[in-house]
C-alpha cells in the first residue's frame, strides 16, 4: 500500500486554511516536523507563487498568513 506524501508546502497550506490570518510564528509551532528556516522559506516560495498572502501589522512585528 502507498502511503501518500504531503510537502512542508502542502503542511503550510492545511495550517492557514485551518487558521485563517495565522501569524508565522503560530504556523511554525504547529509543523514542529520542520526547521523555522525550512518553513520561512516555503512560506516566501507559496508567497511568491500567489498560493499564500503575508500582511504584517502597521509596526512590522507579526507577519500574518492567508489563502489568496
């Protein structure tokens, strides 16, 4: 039997969509699977692609994620 692979993408994904307007650091501590690092990077990737939106707060100090 196949056992079906999910990516940290794909982790991210099911994280925000289960917590719409989560910050980043709520995201990381959900995958404790994955390096902070690991995350941010796929964050800015899914970002990039239009498949996540960041929004920080007016100082700068949360970064807040959600499906476009």
């Amino acid at each position: 039997m196949l056992q079906q692979v999910t990516t940290i993408g794909d982790q991210i994904l099911e994280v925000v969509k289960a917590h719409p307007d989560c910050t980043l650091e709520e995201v990381i501590h959900q995958l404790p699977e994955w390096d902070w690092l690991e995350v941010f990077l796929e964050v800015d990737r899914l970002n990039r692609k239009n498949r996540l939106r960041l929004s920080q707060s007016s100082l700068g100090l949360t970064t807040t994620l959600r499906l476009p």
